[in-house]
C-alpha cells in the first residue's frame, strides 16, 4: 500500500497557504502516495472562489476532507483524530498558525506506531501567538513533531525563536510557483480596453489580500503622490479583501485622496498572469511577509518591483536589481521609487528581464523534490535528532 499523507490546512482562503499546498501536492512523484487535504473551515463569503481551489485538489486526486459543522477547536480536532485514523495516515503535514496547532494535537492524541507530523511554517505568527496564549501549544507539541519545514529563513529564525528551538531545527523549503503558467503571450491592448485603461497609461499593481499586512493603504497614500507627478498612471488593486470591513476602509481611503479615477480594485482574479501582463510595476509594501508569492509571479512576468525589506522578501528579490527596496509604513519612499522607474523605461526593462532570470528557481518541481526526499526520510530513514 502507498503511503498516505494528510496537508491540514485552515480553510481554502484566498491567501498563499493552499496555493502553496496544491503546487506542493502537484510536484510530488506520481503514483508515490495517497494524498489527502483536510480543511478546518470553510466560509460562506466568496464561495465560488473557494469552490475552485477545492475542485483543483479533488482534479487531480487528492481526496478532500471538510469538517460539518462550523469550526471549534476541539471539535475540530476531535474530528481530525477520526480521519487520521479512518484513513490510516503515515504523515500527517501542517501548514500555517491554526492547523500547525490542531493538525499535531489530532496527531498526537491517537498517535500510532509510525505516525509522523511535519510542521510547516509559512508566516509571522509571534502576535497570534501572544493573543490566545497558543504559543504554549507550539513549545509542546515541538517535543512530538518530526520535522519542522519553513518557507524562507527568516520564518525559519522567527519560529525557532519563538518556540525554544535552534534554528538548524528547521528546514527552509522555498516556495515555488508554476512558471508555464507565467509565460504566456496576451492581447494586453484588449485587457486593458476590458479594464477602461487607455492603451498610453503606465500601470501600478498591487497583488495579495486586502489586509493589514499587505499594506494597501500605503500603497493608495503613494498613488495619490504620483497622481500629482504622473498624471498618466493607473493603479490597480489586485485580491478579495480579509474582511468586508478592511475594504470599506480602503474604498473610503481611495475617496478621501481622491483617486476614484485612478484605481481600480479588481477583487480575486482566475486570470491572474493576464492581468500581470497589463502592470508595468508591481508594488509590495508589506507589514510583514513569509515569503511572498506574487514577487515571484511578477519576476516571471518580468516586472520590476517596488517591495519593503521585511521577513523573507530579501530571500525572493536581489535588491537593485529585480526590485527596489523601501522602508515600511513611507508612502512617500514607495512613490520616489516608482517616480524613478516609471521615468527610466530601460531600466524598468533591465530589472524586468533580471527578474525573469531569477525567477527559474522558484519551479514548484523543485518543492515537490525536496518535500518527497523529507517524506522518504521520515518513512524510511533513521529520525532526526531535534535540538531543543
């Protein structure tokens, strides 16, 4: 019999997390293991949406397991303990703050011989933890986890610190992205037409959640600046927002600079490589970041960037020369940047063409050698000793 193995993940949100769990599932060798995806919640907004990232992992196998009733916490593990055991799992992986918790208390509570976790980091999570005490959880359970995986090395040192472990306890798995999907030729007159973007305007994009961490509103505060420099500049705002309340806040920030004619908020897109194809620049003035997917999606568009320096960014980008660095929370900082690439075309051009280069090492094939190396390990090989 195949080896089974179990990705927890929250919900199928509109984030990286499942993205990056499909593309790992994806790259996997085939015919190596039974693949399972058992979600904590799911929301009733943005159903269609979700319905989609569900019917990607049923398409291509991976039997998809959902809780029936509405998530509390231990109920959710209650019910994660049953399918581990319905479906005789061998690995059980975690991704992100909550099922990083609830995933390894399931797994430790009907423990069985050869059962492994693998937890996998993919953000900041230092103020969660402090908010319900879950750090507590995570300094436990560390003790039962096998392997503990990290999307860039500064997540890696963030977590290590955090929950008493040396950071060689982690191994740092890069994410990956399908960059075919990224090489494509489109009719950009005609997206921007559908978009009632005149063909002669630059445009500014900004892609991920609408969220604190994001930073939308200082991106807006920075395209009100260039509005007055740059007259022929449209900004487009790229995701569905974390709730309803934080895009009514920015709606009501876009009316108060008054840019209600230049930018446009494009909630969630399927389409996502058409509409890089239209951004001249991508900006990504993050809080905070794990990693940052959509830095990897515009080099493969060969955009150049405008993107803080928190978190994992540094590990994605070469400063200076696929992106431009600025400081968090400086609107003013983020539109010098974009001042100076859209006035200098060739050097938009050089950055873009970088970024193209640089953007081959994030293949998802390379995530699925590295993870079925750990699997073959934790199944086959002698365990790791952790450092405590």
């Amino acid at each position: 019999m195949k080896p089974r193995i179990a990705h927890v993940i929250n919900s199928f949100g509109l984030g990286g997390v499942p993205q990056v769990a499909y593309q790992m599932m994806r790259s996997l060798p085939n015919d190596t293991y039974e693949l399972y995806l058992y979600v904590l919640k799911s929301y009733p907004d943005n159903g269609a949406v979700r319905q989609q990232l569900s019917d990607y992992f049923r398409n291509m196998g991976v039997i998809v397991r959902c809780p029936d009733r509405d998530e509390k916490k231990f109920y959710v593990v209650s019910q994660l303990c049953h399918w581990i055991k319905d479906d005789c799992i061998n690995i059980v992986h975690t991704h992100s703050y909550k099922p990083n918790i609830y995933g390894r208390l399931a797994a430790t509570m009907c423990r069985f011989q050869g059962l492994k976790t693998v937890a996998h980091y993919h953000n900041f999570y230092e103020n969660k933890w402090i908010e319900d005490d879950s750090i507590v959880y995570e300094q436990f359970l560390a003790r039962t986890t096998d392997c503990f995986l990290a999307c860039s090395g500064s997540v890696a040192k963030h977590a290590a610190e955090k929950i008493g472990l040396s950071t060689d306890s982690f191994e740092v798995i890069l994410n990956g992205i399908d960059l075919d999907r990224f090489k494509i030729r489109t009719d950009r007159a005609a997206i921007k037409s559908s978009l009632c973007i005149p063909e002669d305007f630059n445009v500014v994009g900004i892609v991920g959640r609408i969220s604190q961490q994001k930073a939308q509103d200082i991106f807006l505060e920075a395209a009100a600046k260039i509005h007055q420099r740059s007259p022929q500049t449209l900004f487009l705002i790229v995701g569905a927002a974390d709730e309803p309340a934080i895009l009514d806040k920015m709606m009501a920030l876009m009316v108060s600079l008054g840019l209600q004619e230049k930018v446009r908020f494009l909630g969630y897109r399927d389409d996502i490589p058409s509409i890089y194809s239209i951004i001249d620049i991508l900006v990504m003035p993050s809080r905070w970041e794990g990693f940052g997917l959509a830095l990897v999606e515009a080099m493969a568009m060969g955009l150049p960037i405008v993107c803080s320096e928190v978190g994992g960014i540094p590990e994605v980008v070469i400063p200076n020369e696929t992106a431009l660095f600025v400081e968090t929370e400086s609107p003013g900082q983020v539109a010098d940047a974009l001042t100076r690439l859209l006035e200098d075309q060739s050097l938009r051009f050089k950055m873009g063409q970088a970024g193209k280069k640089r953007a081959e090492q994030f293949s998802y094939q390379r995530i699925g050698l590295q993870v079925h190396q750990k699997y073959q390990q934790l199944l086959y090989g002698h365990k790791e000793e952790k450092r405590i």
